[in-house]
C-alpha cells in the first residue's frame, strides 16, 4: 500500500526538477558528439563494408546474412588521380601512414604518437613485429596501450586504423642489444632482415588512399608534436629530420645530445672510389673506423642557433624518422635488401628513388630524439 | 473470522453477496482497486508525454544528433564508432602459400592492368566465371590507366554482374577497381607497341602501372598474387592450381599464339621469359646504365633460350625450366616475393625493366623462378602491320585471281560467239550432204523421169531448188541459238 500512496503525492516541484535534470543529462549526453562531428563523420564515411578492406580504414563486421550465407564485397571504384600528397596535407586532409618495425616496445615511443597533433583520424599505424619471445612481449604491451586508446580513450586521440602484423621469417640475431647490433659483419644480414621487415609493412598496408608514408623506429621517443605538418611543408617526396639522442655526460653530470643516425648523407669521392672496387655483394656502412667513406654525414651539420628550416640535398637516407610522399614507394621505390649499388635498406632505397627520379632531402637543424639505452 | 474479514474491507456488503457467505468470486475486489489502476496509468501518461517532450525539444535543438547515444544511455560515446573495427591482426607466417593451397583457403590477389581494352574484356570475365579454384578466395585488382574506350563503364558493369550471380560459386572476393592516369604518350596498337625504339619507355610505364596496382591492392592476408593479361584467348580452367601445385616463388607458363594457315598455325608470342646467357651478360657490361635490353629484337642478340622456343606439344606440362627473366602474361607469384620487396622496376634493373626486371630481381633475392616450357596458353591473335599489309597483299592476289578468272570466262565467250559450234558445222555438213544425196537422187529421178518424159522437163527443176534454199537457212538458225545460252 505504502508505494501506491507516495506516487498520490508527488508534487509537481519534483517533476519539474526531474524535468530539469533529463534536460542537464540529454546536454552532457549530446555534447561530446555533436562538438567533433567533421572528425566522427569521416571515420563513418572512410569505413568499409568489409574486413577484406584496405587496412587503413575501418571495417563494419558483419559480412554474412542471417543466414549464413555469405555477401559478396562489392565493387569499390579508387580514384587515385585524386589522392594528393601537398605542403598544406591537414587542409587537404591527406591521409598518413605511420610505419614502424617493432621490436621492443617503449611507452615514451607510445606517448609521443598521441602527443602529434596531426588529426588522428587520418593517421593510420601499421607494425611489424618479429615472432619471437621479446617480439610477443612487444605485442601484448602494444596492444594493451592500443585498447586503451582506441576503445576508452578521447574519441579525438583515437587513430582511425591500426594494423599488427608479425614477421613471417625469423630475425637473424637473436639478441638485439646496442653493442651486438652494431657490429659490422652482422650489419648486412641485420640490414637486410630489416629491409624485408620494412618492405613487408609498406606494401601490405599501403592501401589506394594513403598520401604520406612516415616511417617511425620504435625507439623514436621525441618529437615535436607537429612533426607531421613540418616534414610536409617542404612538399619534399622524400625528407628526413635529423635524428639525435639524449644522454646524461658522465663528466659534467649534465644533460647532453649527441648525433645517432648516421645513414643521411652526401656521398663522396671516396665512397664512390671505394665502391667501384667493391663485389657486386658487398655494402659500403657509415660509421665504421675501418671504412672511412669521408662522405658529409648530416648529423654533424646540425647548428643551434640556424635556421630549423634549412635543406641539404642528401644520397643517402636513415630510417628512424622518414616522411616520404606515397607515389615514390607506389613508383617501386622499396628498401632493398641486397646491395644496389653496393647500399642496403634506407642508403639503398633513397638510391632507388633517385634512380625513379625522386631526390632526398636533409633538414640538418630539425631534430627528432632516439631512446638512450 | 469472516465477518472480521468483511469489516476490513470496508464496503457494504449487498444482500446478495451476504447469502453466498463463501463466495471468493474476482470481481468482489474490483471496485477497489480499479482507482488506483487508473491513476497509475494516467501517471505513466504524463511521464511519456514528457519524454517525448523532451525529445522532440532535444532533436529541435541539435537537429544533427543521432538518438542512438541517447538510447543507449551514453555508455558508448558515438553509437557508430563502437561498431567499427579499427584494429587488425595478422600473422604473416600463415600466408607463405603451399602447394595446395585451395584446401588451406589461401587467397589469391588477381591483378590485371587495363588500357583500351573494351573489346577483350568479355573475354576475360568468360575465363573469370570458368576458373577452377574457389571465387570467394580470389581478390581482384584492376587498374584502369589513360583509357579512351569504353574499359572503365563495362568493366564496372560486368564485375557488378559477376557479383550479384545467382550461382554462390560465382562471386569473388573483394573487387578493387583503381583509376589512375599516367598522362602516357605511348599508344597501344599493336605497331607502336611492339617497336623497338619505343620498347624501353614503354616497358617502364607499364612497370609504373604494374607497381601502383599492386600497391594500392596487395594486403595482408594475401598468399599468392595472380597476374593476367586480358587479352589470353585459351588457358586452362585449371591454371591456378595447375601453376600452384609447383610450388614456385615465381612460375609462368608458356605462352603462344595461333596464327592463320598462311603464317603457319601458331607462333611462340611471349619472348621476356628466357634463361641468361653469357652473350647477354657480357652485352649488359657494355651498356649505358639506363639502357634496357628487351628480348625478341634484332638489335641485342643476346642468345639466350626462350621458354616459347622450347615447346613441344607433345612434352610433359609439369617439366620445369628455371628462367631469369619472365613475361608478364600470366605471372603466378607467392605474396611473400612481393612482400619482400620485389616489384616490376620502372628503371634499368640489371639493364632490365618491367617484367624480366622482376625476374631478375625475384633471382636476386634468392626466389626461385620457373618457367613450364610445355604447358601453354594462347593469346589473341591480333595482326601486326605487316601481317595487316601481307594480309591486303593476299587479298589483292585474290581479288587479282578472280578478276582473272573472270576475264577468262570472257575471254572464252566471246570466242564462242566468234566462232560457231562445230556440232552445227557438222550438222550442216551432214544435212547438206543429205541434200546433195537428195539432189543426186532427185537427179537420177529427174533424169529417169526425162528419160520417161523428155519432151516436158524444164518445169520441176525449178520447184526443187527454192526447196533447197529453204534448208539450208533452218540449219543456220538452230546453230545460231546453241552458244548463245551456253554464254548464259
């Protein structure tokens, strides 16, 4: 009887008050979609029909009827003449790749991708990761921060696709230390392992819309946040930021950099001279006492106080931090992993490029940081 | 304890219902508790008409906004979003591609570049519905550069067609038709594009196409990569398993043509799939680097074998021949090759481009390369100029030799309307031989009648020669009449 009696009573002040409330809730409700409709509207209008859709965009699940039978995917026209690779690529809104070989994880490496300021609903990951115990372990902690992010995360941080793929062939060293990774006679095999990594990524996942490919080493833990929209700006088809490392000087307990990638660089009579004499199947490397190539390294062009802006012209290119335009990887240009030329991997793609008739670009003062380890 | 019951109630009791003291009927409760109901209902009322209320206020002002976060109470953010996959797993181990590979439901990229090829591509859909291997398991992946036909509307319209077949065995799996333009100056008759000058650009545009398609549709969870040309006239049903079974990096068939009668029936068509040779290695040596050494030109005699030259009809069709360079006519390669890197350099790769530069570079990378010297497919046969111009040559030969024919006959005519058929001649011979028989007996009769007579004689002599005349002209008459109907 009790219940029948309270609803009798109600009072009109608590209706008005429920009233007001629904109201307040419907607000807080509707807010969040209605604020970043353009970004939400995209990632709807860009998703497929189905899983066997180009990687870099979103899928709808369902491809079977009630039945079971099965929907054939339907006919799906590309008009790549308009895909366009511009200075102004956030106004176009060009799409980007962001590639990374993946073999130990770093949530700095993590943090910073979602610190880029690029809209990341045009971003689209893609990693490669090796089957192996350190690689699973890379994996699971990937794909926790990726749940993290894409499923409870801001809608605005969300990435608009997200490829894990793993190796389908076993890296050659079993260790991947610094000391053991950068001894020269494990180079080449090392290179050309990565080389098959890189071009696997690249060719599986580039897709008919991307506009820009950023490579992106794993170890890459800070960059400015608009690293996208600068690289681009010099509408360069291949251009690469100079790439530096951290480091607390063990003398003056200061915090110090120090130059890491040494793979961008002009060539040299030297090198040139030193190659001519070299096999069909051996590889010139930057960096090691017993090869002097006296080639110009663009990391020892790096000046403070100049201009971040500034271009050289390069031969040769590093991997760690890569914008390339798509049309240059889509003409062929791929990370050999043979000697070309006598060059491996990123010296050897920037070679096949120029051979396409793409040219490299250095930018000496625009600085990205590798992990210090 | 039932009167009790009865003052709890609080209703009079009627006179009836005292007299059925243990009546328990329903409706006794009625009256009481319908008020209540009706309240409660009228209550319920209110509240949805105020929540529609609030709905309508709320899609009045945010016209744009779904109710779909609405209903679902807001736990997901964007009712759409949380529907979309966004993340994808692959393991590429599981995609190496084996020798039978339509029983672990590996599937295959189809790739078929396309330029002004409107009047092939019936064709090719009439191979398309007749291959062997699981449709759902194909991927197909066409690219549509600098056409001036009609390639893009029919191509569009027969894939919409072969999707939406009655038969669930028809329909492929995901259908990629990607438009790009080259700007490419080259034409694609048969002349300018088999020249040898225009060789070496031609095959680099064609290598640019090969490797934006490829590109754009290669994806992870592909195994084997399929390339066709759509101009093959015949090809096995069979192919992709045929080629799969070989368990190749790279593997192509053999690939002729046939020909007319007059040009001897068929003809080896696919010169780029050939083993190197020292000629040619030391010829490459010599070369500028931009050079590119095409096969089946007199200008680089580079001796190597041909798989084409290699047939023999009659020879096993699983033989194997390893190959350095390859045609691109039916290419099968295991995904991995394109995945390592591997693609049809638009530049001198080793003086090779386009396809044979696959070849070599496939080598390169330690991928084995195959070739099946004796197991063929034909491809259309299409007239080149020259045979065009031998082709007018024979049927100026023809037209020649008909018109000669033709004068013959006249020729013939007129010699039979000059001179008369010697059957009259005969004819007329025997029957003036008759009359002459005649007159001699009509002589001796005359004479044996002016013997009798001899006084009256000049009178018949008269009457016989008019008879004579008369004869003479019905002979001609008949001669006259025989080779005009044989002219007829």
């Amino acid at each position: 009887m009790g219940p029948a009696r309270s609803l009798r009573r109600t009072n009109p002040l608590t209706i008005i008050v429920g009233v007001v409330l629904c109201i307040v809730i419907f607000v807080f409700i509707l807010q969040p979609s209605s604020s970043d409709s353009t970004a939400s509207q995209l990632r709807k209008a860009s998703a497929a029909s189905n899983p066997l859709s180009p990687p870099t965009s979103p899928f709808r699940k369902q491809n079977e009827k009630a039945n079971g039978k099965r929907i054939p995917p339907p006919v799906v026209h590309y008009h790549m003449n308009n895909v366009t690779s511009t200075s102004d690529p956030v106004g176009n809104r060009e799409t980007v790749l962001i590639l990374t070989p993946l073999a130990k994880f770093y949530q700095e490496y993590w943090d910073n991708l979602l610190r880029l300021s690029y809209p990341h609903e045009l971003i689209t990951l893609a990693f490669i990761i090796p089957k192996n115990r350190e690689g699973n372990a890379a994996t699971a902690a990937l794909q926790e921060q990726i749940t993290k992010t894409q499923k409870s995360g801001p809608e605005k941080k969300r990435f608009a696709s997200i490829i894990i793929e793993r190796q389908d062939f076993e890296p050659p060293l079993v260790s991947q230390s610094e000391a053991e990774r950068h001894k020269m006679e494990n180079q080449k095999a090392r290179r050309a392992a990565m080389s098959r990594a890189r071009n696997s990524l690249l060719f599986t996942t580039l897709g008919p819309s991307t506009s820009w490919v950023l490579w992106l080493d794993a170890d890459i833990v800070e960059t400015p946040p608009s690293l996208i929209q600068d690289l681009a700006a010099h509408n360069k088809p291949i251009i690469v930021p100079n790439c530096f490392q951290r480091f607390i000087d063990s003398k003056t307990r200061r915090r110090a950099e120090r130059p890491y990638d040494f793979n961008s660089w002009q060539d040299s009579e030297t090198a040139q001279q030193l190659a001519a004499g070299m096999g069909k199947d051996d590889i010139l490397l930057e960096g090691y006492a017993q090869m002097a190539t006296y080639r110009t390294l663009m990391a020892y062009m790096a000046d403070e106080k100049a201009d971040p802006n500034q271009e050289v012209p390069l031969d040769g290119v590093g991997g760690t931090a890569l914008l390339v335009k798509a049309e240059v990887h889509r003409d062929g240009a791929m990370f050999p992993p043979f000697p070309f030329y006598n060059l491996i991997e990123t010296e050897g793609f920037a070679k096949m490029a120029k051979r396409l008739g793409w040219s490299s670009t250095g930018l000496p003062n625009y600085k990205v940081y590798h992990y210090n380890e | 304890m039932l009167p009790r019951h009865y003052a709890s109630n609080g209703y009079p009791r009627s006179k009836d219902e005292y007299k059925e003291t243990y009546s328990i009927s329903p409706h006794r409760f009625q009256p009481r508790t319908a008020p209540a109901a009706l309240r409660r209902r009228r209550q319920l009322l209110v509240r949805l008409t105020l929540i529609v209320i609030i709905l309508l206020f709320g899609i009045f002002i945010w016209p744009g906004a779904s109710i779909l976060p609405v209903l679902s109470l807001g736990l997901m953010s964007s009712g759409e979003d949380f529907q979309l996959e966004t993340v994808r797993y692959y393991d590429l181990s599981n995609v190496q591609g084996t020798a039978r590979g339509w029983e672990r439901e590996e599937r295959i990229l189809l790739c078929a570049p396309l330029r002004d090829a409107e009047s092939h591509l019936r064709m090719f859909f009439g191979h398309l519905r007749n291959f062997t291997y699981p449709h759902h398991l194909i991927d197909l992946a066409f690219l549509v550069s600098d056409s001036k036909d009609q390639t893009l509307p029919l191509l569009s319209q027969l894939l919409e067609e072969l999707q939406a077949d009655e038969d669930p065995k028809q329909p492929y799996g995901e259908i990629s038709i990607i438009e790009k333009d080259f700007g490419q100056k080259v034409n694609q008759d048969v002349e300018s594009r088999h020249g040898f000058a225009a060789q070496a650009s031609r095959r680099k545009l064609m290598a640019q196409a090969r490797n934006w398609l490829l590109s754009a549709a290669l994806r992870p969870y592909h195994s084997w990569v399929y390339w066709r040309d759509v101009d093959v006239e015949t090809a096995p049903f069979t192919i992709l398993e045929d080629l799969m079974r070989h368990n190749k990096d790279v593997i192509v068939p053999n690939v002729w043509r046939p020909l007319p009668d007059w040009l001897g029936g068929e003809q080896p068509y696919d010169l780029n799939s050939w083993q190197e040779s020292e000629t040619a290695l030391a010829l490459a040596d010599t070369l500028d680097e931009d050079a590119v050494i095409v096969e089946g030109y007199a200008e680089y005699a580079t001796w190597r074998p041909h798989l084409a030259y290699l047939r023999d009809p009659y020879g096993d069709p699983d033989m194997e021949m390893d190959i350095d360079g390859v045609g691109g006519v039916s290419i099968l390669a295991k995904a991995k090759v394109f995945r390592s890197g591997v693609h049809f350099p638009a530049f001198s790769f080793e003086k090779h481009a386009e396809t044979e530069g696959f070849g070599k570079m496939a080598k390169r990378m330690q991928f084995s390369v195959v070739g099946l010297p004796h197991y063929t497919i034909w491809h259309l046969y299409e007239p080149s100029v020259d045979d065009i111009r031998h082709m007018e040559e024979m049927e100026k030969e023809r037209i020649a030799h008909e018109e000669e024919e033709k004068e013959r006959v006249e020729r013939m005519k007129k010699i039979k309307e000059q001179f008369t058929d010697p059957n009259s001649q005969w004819e007329k011979d025997k029957t003036d031989i008759q009359n002459e028989a005649m007159r001699e007996k009509a002589k001796e009769k005359t004479k044996a009648e002016a013997a009798a007579k001899e006084a009256s004689g000049s009178e018949t002599k008269s009457e016989a020669a008019p008879k004579e005349a008369k004869a003479d002209s019905k002979v001609e008459a008949k001669a006259d009449s025989k080779p005009a109907a044989k002219a007829q």
